[in-house]
C-alpha cells in the first residue's frame, strides 16, 4: 500500500526494496481522500526489453533434441519466467539411461527440482534429490526462475529466493538422451518418466545453457519438435477473481432466479483462515436457509428449516491451505450433492424432507450489517479470501458489473484482484520452528526446536553452567546455548556446581583407556572423537570460558610417543580447525614434549617424553591440554607399537571449561557524557537485546542505534520505568514497563528487549512482560547504520551512569571490560555483587565479594557447597560420641559479666539457635546435650516410645521437660527439628512445622562447657531417663547439626585436627537422604529385652492390673512351655546342620561388615523380621 499526495503540488516518492522487471503496471486505488474523489498522476521510468513468449494449453510441449545421442554436461544453466492459473503442471523434463535425470514442475503452487546424477537406483526408490521452493505461484503473475549446476552443487532460485544443495548419485556430470521436453512429457507411458500434469500458461524467455529455445521454436529450427497447439503470443484469460478483506464487513451480494425447482451454484475459493462463511441464501417455500462455510478446515453445507429437519453434509479437510479449491451445490426436488475440487467420487449426498426451491439473493463470504433489507445469518465469522469464477443457476456472473454498480452490491471488496500472500514464505520462524498462517499474520510452532517466542527466536536455555549456578541449581546434566538466540543450538553438558568455580563437561565416545598394539607409519592406529555436538558449538563453548583443559595420558612399554624435539614423532593427536598437533598433555604448543620435558624431570635426560626411552618396562606420559585456541582433540594417531614386546594405552579425557568470561563482564560509566561504542547492530526483521545493569540515577539511554529514519533504544526513563522505543519505518513504537518500586536502588536489574516481524516486547527482571503487536503490513525491516552506542547517545546528552554487565546482542556476547579500558569516563568492572546475590548463600552462609563475582562462605554453617546448602551429614553407632568443647570463659560466675571476647560468645550468650535433622529406629536414644560450668544442661532424646523430648536441668526451676508427641520419631524418617530460646521464650519446630511455644519465668542457661552428639562419655549427673537414652546412645544418622554459629558435626567431618572436638567410636560420612530413599519399609519399635531400667511405657499400668490372674496363667505359660520344648527335642536333629551354617554365616557378617551404612541398615531390617515374630499380649 502506498500513500499518494494530500494535494495538488506534492509530490510523494516511493522507492521500492527489491527491482522490479514488468511490461505492464496496473495501479488499484484502495481509499477515497477525504475530498471524496480520486486524482492519479504517475511518472514511472522504464527500459526496454526483449521477450519471447510460449504459450500452453497443458496438452502441448517443446522438444529440443540434441545433434547427438547423448549430452554429458559438467554444467548446467536454466532460466524462464513464467505464470499459470493452475498449480500443477511440469515445465520442463530430461533423463538418461543411467538413471540421470533433471525435472522442474509445478505442485501445489510450489515449485519443485527433482534432480539426480547417474544413479539409476535412486530415481525408482524415490529418495532424489528434490528441493521446493515458492509458494502461491499460481497467480497469473510472472515468476522468474534461475538453475545453476557446477557438478554437484546446485544453486535453484524463484523470485530472488535462493536454496543450496548438493546432488545424490555416484558421478559429477548429468547424462541426457535425446531431448529434453519443455512444457511437459510427450510420452507419459515410457518408463522412468514421472507421471504429471502438462503445464498450463506461458514460458517467457527460455534459456537452457545459453540457447533461446522459444526463439528456436518461432523460427522453426529442426532442433525443437512441436507436441500439440503451442502459441508464441500469452492468452489472458478472461478471469475476474475477488478478494474479501474484511471479518465484519465484507460481503458480495449477487440476484438467483427464485423458486425454480432445484438449486445450482458452484465457485472457487482460496483461504488461510480455518472458518469463515462462503455462501448464505434463504431458499424459497419456506425450504429454509442454506448455509455453506467454513469450519477447522472442513467444507460443510447446511439447510435446517428445523431442528428435527437438519441437513448437513461435510467434505475435506485443511482446505485453508491457500489453493484453488472449487466448490459445487446442486439439488433437484428433495436430493442434494455436494461436489469438492470437481471429484465426483467423493461427492457427499443427502435427503431432504421437503422440495428445494432456488432462492433470489445470494451472499457470499458474509452478510451486511444492516438486516433489515437481508435475512443473511452468519452463525461464524465472515470470509477471508478470494472467489472466482461464480456460477448461479448455471450463468456465470460478471463481477466487473459489479464493480461497475449495476449488479447486486458489495462492500469491503477488491475486485480484480485476489489479495492472497504467503506470510510464511520466507519463513521468518527461526531455528527450525514450523509456520503456519492465517490470512493476516503467521504462526511459529516452537515445539522439540530449543526455543520459545513469537518468532522461536529466544533459546530457552541458560549460556552457561556459571548462569545455572545463579539460579541456584544443583549439578547434573544441562542444555547450553552459547551463542542465545544464534544459529548455534543447545548442547548437553554436564555441569559440576560442588565448588567456586563451576565446571562444563562434555565427553566424547571413548574416554576410557584403550590399549593399542600392531601399528607402524605404513599401518597407524587412529581414533577419531565424537562429542554430540558440532564444531561451532565446542568452539562457542570454550571461547566464552575463562579456562578449559583436557587430559592426556599416553601409557607405553618399548612404545615411543613424540621421538626427538627434531625427529618425527611416533603419536601426535588433532585438534579444533583439523590441525595437527606435536605437544603432549602439560606440555606448551610449538614445543615437540611432555610434561617431564618442561620440569626436567624425564626417565632419560636425552629425551622429553618419558615413554620415548623406549623401556621395556611400562611407564607414562600425562598432563593437561590446555591451550584453547587448540581444543578439542578430535583425533588422535599412534604409530610405534609394532615391535616386539611393544604396547600401548591412551585416554582422552572429557573437555573440562570453568568461568563464563560474559557473565561478569561489566563496564562503569561514570559521567553523563561517557560511552562505549561498537560496529552497527546488523538486525533487519530480529532483534533481541538484553544485560544487568545497576544505577542511582534516575534517568538515562542504556544504547542506542540510528539508522536514516529508523531507530533502536533503551532507557530508564524514570526511576520506575523502563523503555523500549523502535522505528522501522512505520512511526516510533514504544514499550514500556512500570516497577512498583524504584530500580535505581544500586541493585542488579536484569532487561531483556526484543522486536521481531510479530511483536515488540520488553522484560525488567520478573515483572509482567510488556508486549506490542506488529502491524500485519508495512516496513518490517529495520535498518540502521550508525555505530551502537552503550551508555549514552549520540548526542552526549541523557547518558546512564551506572554499570552495565553481560550485555548480548542476538546472543552475541559485547566486551565491555576490554572496550573500558581504552574509554575515558568508562571504568571496566563494577563491584558490589553481594547486594544482588548474597540471598543465594543460604543456611547461615556469608557472601563474599569478587571482583568478577561473588562466593558463599560456609564457614559458620552445618552446611557446605557453593551457595551452602548440601548437607554435611553421618552415621552414628550406639557408642559413637562426637564432643565440642568451648573455652571457658572468664570469670566462670552467674553473676559475673558477659564480655568475654566474641570467638567465646557462643558458650556465655544467653540463648540457643539449635537446628539438626535425623534418622534413626531406635528408641530410647539421645541425640544432642549440652552442658554447662554450672552443672546445668540441656538434652534432646527420644523416649522409649519415639516421642521427642526437649529437657532442660536449671539450678533454679530444676527439670523442665517439653514433649513433641506428635507421632513416632523413630519411623526411619528423616525430620528435621529446630529449637531457638533467645531470653524467655523457647519455641521448638519439628518437620517445618511449630510444634510447641513456652516462656520461661525465669532462665540464665549460658556459660556452655560442651557440645554432645550421640553417647555422653563422661560421668555426669543426669536425670533417669536422660541416663537411659544415653545407655543406649544413638544408632542412625545426624545432619547439618547448627548450634548459634558453632556446627560441630561439620567440625568434626572436615576440621578434626584443629577443631576443639573430640571423636569416640565409629563414625561414617554418609547421606541420610539415601538411607531413606533406599530403606522403604516401616519400622516397628522394638524394645530390648536387656532393658537395665524396665518398662516404662503406657502399656505398663495395663500389666499391672492383671496380676491377681498371675497363678492362672502361670499354668497355661508352664504347659505352652513344655510343649514347646517337646517339640524342640524332636526336631533339634535335622536342625542341627542347618543352625551350624547359620551360626557361621552371622559370624562371617558380623566380623567382615562392608561398611557402617550398610550395617546400620541391616540392623533396622532385622528388627523388621524381629517385629514380625514378637508380639507382645495384654490380658
């Protein structure tokens, strides 16, 4: 569409994207000026052209038969334009004897080149080489075409879209017999031909390999052959098709010839959309309205003059393809057809209770707005699309006279014209999605691509493992997409989150060792490595590292690997770039050794490997590639184990890379009139921009890009908002998102910018994401031309200042750091990261600052890992004790004052932040107690029937005792219990869950002598039931113990040496998360039989109250028992062996046990068999 001028001086220019060759030019005026009349003045400049025109009628063709038998060609030139109303048909056919053959035709609209070179199994098997290109080609308009072959590379172009492609077939030239045949195939028996329609149109200038065949033609050489009626002038047919622009207001109203007996209407029609309506009438004698449209694809007619009377007929499916598709009604008395695409094979059928009358108005594609002079309904939305050739009653309609207002009426319609485009074509859905349309805008399905959005432009992976940690993943296998929204796609890594810096792995088909013998220079051993993924990807991958390695290992007995730094050496591997390589893992490139060569420390000092002694005896050669400008290995060559008694074994490891140099490349800029410049931003129909970045000001343009008229920007416009503002030629479009608080608060904000041919979007941090849709029409192509201006404009004025970092343009990484330092009022870096991600570091965990980064110091938590959160956990036996002693703190009084130096505060503060998880089946148990100078404590236990039991012995109110009695603590689950007293109030937390609130009238629990988990080992004064738990100990596992800022088990695990703690028994490092997910039965409390103290439980008053009956059922027990023992005399022979074998089998496991952890577990099993067995009766 094309504005003109508002008035009669004016001129208006238009200039056109691509050029544009035409012998005619029609000009369709869409709108009346707002004076209500139209003026049209056109100046168009041209030049002349020479054209020679066939025309065929789909019967005829052109045959150009070679002066001899058979035309071998290296390369091949073709060109034509044509155009057709039809859209299948071949254009021009060749083939050979030996299976070469060439063909181009229409299908579908599209156009297709099947082509094959010299094998004849292909051509049948029907896996040639084809490739289709084009779309809608079947509008009457020219089309050019151009194919290019040099041997088996093919270059095929229509209307300036251009697909490569290499040929399948055994040789490099294309073998033609005879003829080749232009407008279709004379013979279509002959074998090895293709089956197809004749073309139907006109070919223009007809080129094949410099010869004009139409101009051979006219002139009547011998050389071309004539097959049926071939005119050298193009037929226009008198054809007058229509386009429905509108969903609501378009329709085409056209008179019938009311109450004849019968109905006869037929059309063609082509869409994208999936409903819409095509035809409404109200038949006469009260037959009722017929309806026939649209809906999910699928052709339905319908008359319902009542409910009980309803008439429906469906055929076909996806008919919104966007062909030609002709549609046929036709009905006689009480029997109506439905005929799709004139196949009358398929036609539907069906009856009608009452005689079917014509009407006299017909509408197609909807219905006015105004009722009152129309009954049309239009149950679904109006038509999209083009109609032609119209037929009622058998007459066709002459739609010029309706345009001409003297033929029923119309409105919203471009008559003359079918306005169909193929939105899809190119296809602007990125990295493989699939498009689909409607008649307005285009669909990208992302599924099983890698990517998300409008357009699958954004991959929906993170760049790097170092960007997964921020988001506090754990290890384990990921998708990295190092390049973002570029070409490149994802690649699965592993990712070693366990330390401060975060490894990448990727491995490769072998890397275990491998032995090697029987090669020599003539025989060579090679092995070639396969990552999964492409080179480019591996290369993106270690470019963004700070570091990779790999790990080489030669091991050699009388096998030599690299000679003499001047010799040629025996082994050598490839690298990145197909390169060959002479250096052997922690060796330098350019340096023909080994790691022993650089510290001197070889087998023999003569040479620089230590397997080049050639010794008899085994021996190695390993180190570290490390260069990185040459990994991968992608190869590795071996070729001196061909000797007597000579051998070999390699082993490539995984590439290794840590740091992700992006990440936390920053830039600060610190006056309003600084900035960093880059190369124009190159983004024509996608662009995605996104960084961090962290301010004070209230204002200022993050970048910016100017083109003549076109534009890209971002900005904080205020302290609150963030905008986006585009031009692609259609007027400013700007996006903007409102925080509901400021984001100048110096703290990290993250913005994600992104325009493509659908919408204009913008993402501040996870604020809800603004989005703009794209007009349907217009300039979509952004294009800029002046440098990429970060942290300011062009102009110096309404300059950020502030720190950019990880800023990435359609996923290409900027170097802000390196750009810095070369840029006065620009400093590289920007501290201060902890304020962003210091809540990452969890479970006590402090962050530290780093220059490019942070880390999380553990040092005061139960906890460990890079943010803090892996549990540091073990297993416990009945006699382990771990003990943590505190310093006593001076002076040991009541009364005396607390200020005692800080690293004591733990063992004088008044107050208790106790967090631990545990797993266990055993009751009673104790599972922490801590004392003090003062003979006071405080013990956490299980009682005998697993409630848990927080105990406080006070001097002053004696023995407090809280109980969680909640369920069974001792169920071979894992609960995790926290207690925190700070002053009076105590509150006590088990399972996330708040079990129990108390305020002490009174307590001064603090000068803290000792830390206990497990058994208590020395001779203390303790309550009885205390006493008890601690006879027993704790058998099972403890976790993450947090006491204040002290976490002994963790002391003990990792720091015993320096720590002030003290180890009894056995003690295993274990996960109590695996003990649980492994041991999935439930657990029965089992009660020793050995129980120094009795029973306690609540069974025991039940026992008691039947001790009247005791001589009763002493008499019973005495009987039972010496039946039993009977029973036992009889069968103790043939049990003997059998509990001899079972007495040494208990004896092998009890004094070979594989480990605790295993133990603990059998344990807990054979209580489950013990449970199973014992009962216990109350009578």
């Amino acid at each position: 569409v094309f504005t003109g001028n508002s008035n009669a001086d004016s001129v208006v220019h238009h200039k056109f994207l691509h050029s544009m060759k035409a012998r005619f030019l029609r000009f369709v005026p869409l709108k009346w000026n707002v004076g209500g009349r139209i003026g049209l003045r056109v100046e168009v400049f041209g030049c002349s052209y020479k054209s020679d025109i066939a025309d065929f009628d789909g019967r005829s063709s052109l045959l150009y038969r070679f002066n001899q038998k058979l035309m071998s060609t290296f390369k091949d030139v073709v060109s034509l334009k044509f155009k057709s109303m039809q859209g299948d048909g071949v254009l021009f056919h060749g083939e050979g004897q030996r299976g070469d053959y060439i063909t181009l035709e229409m299908q579908k609209g599209k156009l297709s080149l099947h082509i094959n070179l010299g094998d004849s199994n292909l051509h049948f098997s029907n896996s040639h080489a084809s490739v289709t290109l084009g779309s809608l080609l079947d509008d009457q308009h020219w089309h050019s075409v151009l194919i290019e072959r040099f041997n088996k590379q093919v270059n095929f172009t229509v209307d300036k879209h251009t697909q490569h492609f290499r040929t399948k077939g055994d040789s490099d030239h294309l073998d033609i017999d005879y003829e080749l045949s232009f407008g279709g195939i004379p013979v279509p028996g002959k074998p090895g031909t293709f089956q197809r329609k004749n073309f139907h149109g006109c070919i223009e200038n007809l080129y094949y390999n410099g010869v004009n065949i139409i101009d051979l033609a006219k002139r009547r050489k011998p050389q071309i052959y004539t097959v049926g009626n071939v005119t050298f002038s193009c037929s226009e047919p008198q054809i007058v098709p229509i386009t429905f622009v509108s969903t609501s207001r378009s329709y085409l109203l056209l008179p019938g010839t009311p109450q004849i007996d019968g109905l006869s209407v037929s059309f063609q029609f082509r869409t994208w959309n999936k409903d819409g309506l095509l035809l409404f009438t109200q038949l006469s004698e009260n037959s009722g309205p017929l309806l026939v449209y649209l809906r999910g694809g699928r052709l339905t007619l319908l008359i319902q003059k009542e409910t009980e009377n309803r008439v429906e007929i469906s055929e076909g499916t996806n008919l919104h393809d966007g062909l030609w598709h002709s549609v046929n009604i036709n009905a006689r008395r009480h029997r109506i057809t439905l005929t799709l695409d004139n196949n009358a094979a398929t036609a539907g059928h069906a009856t009608t209770v009452s005689r079917i009358y014509s009407g006299n108005s017909y509408y197609f594609g909807g219905c006015p707005d105004n009722f009152t002079d129309s009954q049309c309904l239009n149950p679904i939305t109006a038509f999209q699309g083009c109609m032609r050739l119209i037929f009622i009653d058998n007459q066709p309609k002459d739609l010029i006279l309706v345009q001409q207002g003297s033929l029923g009426n119309f409105s919203d319609l471009h008559i003359d014209l079918c306005g169909i485009k193929d939105r899809c074509l190119p296809n602007y859905c990125e990295h493989g999605g699939k498009c689909s349309q409607s008649w307005t805008t285009f669909y990208c399905d992302c599924n099983d691509t890698g990517y998300m959005g409008a357009t699958c432009h954004n991959s929906i992976y993170e760049q790097s493992c170092e960007a997964y940690r921020h988001q506090g993943k754990t290890s384990g296998f990921f998708y990295i997409d190092s390049d973002g929204s570029g070409p490149l796609g994802p690649l699965r890594v592993f990712c070693n989150i366990t330390e401060d810096k975060i490894w990448t792995a990727v491995q490769h088909n072998n890397t275990g060792l491998t032995r090697v013998q029987g090669t020599d220079p003539e025989k060579p051993y090679t092995m070639f490595f396969n990552y999964n993924s492409t080179a480019e990807q591996l290369e993106a991958m270690i470019n963004s590292a700070e570091y990779c390695e790999q790990e080489a290992a030669y091991h050699c007995k009388k096998s030599r690997l690299l000679n003499t730094p001047n010799g040629m050496p025996f082994a050598w591997w490839v690298g990145r770039a197909n390169e060959k390589h002479l250096y052997w893992g922690g060796s330098l490139p350019g340096i023909q050794q080994c790691a022993c060569g650089l510290e001197e420390s070889c087998l023999d000092m003569r040479y620089f490997c230590n397997c080049d002694a050639d010794r008899e005896e085994w021996t190695n050669d390993t180190g570290l590639l490390a260069f990185k400008d040459h990994l991968p290995v992608t190869q590795i060559v071996i070729t001196d184990t061909n000797r007597s008694n000579s051998e070999a074994a390699w082993k490539i490891g995984p590439l290794r890379c840590y740091g992700d140099r992006q990440f936390w490349n920053a830039a600060s800029f610190n006056t309003e009139a600084s900035y960093l410049h880059f190369p124009t931003f190159h983004a024509e129909v996608s662009a995605d921009i996104s960084f961090f970045f962290k301010t004070t000001a209230v204002s200022g343009v993050f970048l910016e890009n100017l083109g003549i008229r076109d534009f890209i920007r971002v900005e904080i416009s205020s302290p609150k908002e963030i905008t986006f503002s585009i031009d692609v030629g259609n007027g400013p479009t700007e996006a903007t998102v409102k925080s509901p608080t400021p984001l100048n608060d110096n703290q990290w904000h993250y913005i994600r910018a992104e325009r493509n041919l659908k919408q204009t979007s913008l993402q501040v941090d996870n604020l809800p994401k603004k989005v703009l849709e794209a007009p349907a029409d217009g300039h979509f192509r952004l294009q800029l031309n002046s440098q990429l201006f970060v942290g300011g404009t062009a102009s110096r004025q309404k300059g950020f200042l502030g720190c950019i970092r990880s800023l990435h343009l359609n996923g290409q990484k900027l170097d802000l750091e390196e750009r810095a330092k070369m840029t006065p009022g620009v400093k590289p870096g920007c501290p201060g990261h902890c304020s962003s991600y210091g809540n990452l570091c969890h479970n006590g965990g402090k962050c530290v600052e780093k220059y490019n980064g942070y880390s999380c110091d553990c040092t005061n938590s139960a906890y460990e890992g890079p943010f803090c959160k892996e549990e540091v956990s073990a297993l416990f036996e009945a006699g382990t004790s771990i003990t943590y002693i505190f310093q006593e703190p001076y002076p040991v009084t009541k009364n005396a004052s607390t200020s005692s130096s800080a690293i004591y505060a733990d063992a004088v503060m008044s107050k208790e932040n106790i967090a631990f998880s545990f797993l266990t089946a055993h009751t009673p148990s104790l599972l922490l107690y801590i004392n003090t100078y003062f003979h006071e404590y405080l013990a956490v236990i299980l009682s005998k029937n697993g409630n848990l039991q927080v105990r406080y012995k006070l001097s002053k109110d004696g023995l407090l005792i809280f109980t969680i009695d909640s369920g069974n603590f001792a169920n071979r689950e894992l609960h995790n219990v926290k207690i925190n007293r700070e002053g009076r109030e105590l509150v006590i937390q088990v399972d996330q869950v708040l079990k129990l609130k108390h305020n002490f009238s009174e307590i001064d629990f603090k000068a803290i002598k000792s830390l206990t988990l497990g058994k208590v080992t020395e001779s203390l004064s303790l309550d009885p039931e205390v006493s008890k738990a601690n006879a027993y100990g704790f058998t099972g596992c403890l976790s993450s113990v947090q006491y204040n800022h002290i976490a002994p088990l963790k002391a003990a695990l990792r720091h015993p040496s320096v720590a002030p703690v003290t180890v009894k028994g056995s003690l295993t490092e274990s996960s109590c998360a695996s003990i649980m997910e492994a041991d999935v039965n439930t657990v029965t409390t089992i009660y020793s039989s050995s129980d120094p103290f009795g029973k306690t439980d609540e069974r025991e008053p039940l026992t008691n109250a039947v001790r009247s009956d005791s001589a009763v059922i002493g008499g019973v027990i005495a009987v039972v028992i010496f039946i039993i023992f009977c029973i036992i005399a009889i069968m103790s022979r043939f049990l003997y062996q059998h509990k001899q074998a079972h007495r040494s089998s208990q004896t092998k496991e009890k004094e070979y046990p594989e480990n605790l952890e295993s133990s603990f577990k059998a344990d807990i099993d054979l209580q489950n068999t013990v449970s199973e067995c014992k009962r216990e009766y109350f009578i």
